[in-house]
C-alpha cells in the first residue's frame, strides 16, 4: 500500500481546500487547472512572516526567496522541514486534524525522527 507523503497531503490540501486555494490563487498572476502556483503559495507565506514579524516588511525579495522552500516543501521526494510544515500550518490557517495528518505524515517519512 502507497503511504502518502507529507508533501502529497500538503499539495492535495492547498488544491482541494477552498479558502486555502482562494488564499493562494488570488494571489497569483496566472493558473492552470490543477497545479499549484508555488509562486503565489510563497507571496502568501512571505505576508504571514511580513504580518507576525518574523521577517522585516521591506524585504521585498522574500517571497521569491520562499519559492525554493515552498518547492522543496512539496516534492514528495523531500517534503517540509518541521518548521515549514508549521509556517504552511499557520500561514494557511489549515485546521487541526488536517495539521495531524500532516504531522503524523511527516514523521511516518521520517523514521530518525521518531528515534529522538
């Protein structure tokens, strides 16, 4: 059986969730059907960093500096970090059994960290 990956749940969420999709595509220049534009998934992270000082609001270069984060935090091949999976939790306002799918996901493909 096919175990779905952090990443895979994240995506599947950020494209079937209506007001996480609305989040995202209203922010982004262009769509096609069923892709994630991982430049507007970033703009949105980078207002969530900018609104709760975390990052400063004049560094206007965040966001593209986010797009390689966003890109690595959805390939199943690597999947989000702790804390990114976190920033996407929060940014997103994803609710919590969704963030504990997400959780268990992510440990579950990550066996080393479960050994801590």
């Amino acid at each position: 059986m096919y175990a779905l990956t952090a990443a895979d749940l994240l995506r599947d969420h950020l494209l079937t969730d209506v007001a996480c999709r609305r989040k995202w595509q209203s922010r982004a220049a262009r769509t096609r059907r069923g892709t994630l534009n991982q430049a507007a998934v970033a703009q949105v992270l980078a207002e969530w960093l900018w609104d709760h000082g975390e990052e400063q609001e004049d560094d206007v270069l965040l966001p593209r500096r986010l797009k390689d984060r966003v890109s690595r935090a959805l390939s199943p091949a690597e999947g989000p970090s702790p804390r990114t999976l976190i920033l996407f939790i929060e940014a997103f306002e994803i609710p919590s059994p969704v963030a504990d799918e997400l959780w268990a996901a992510h440990l579950n493909g990550h066996p080393a960290a479960t050994a801590h």
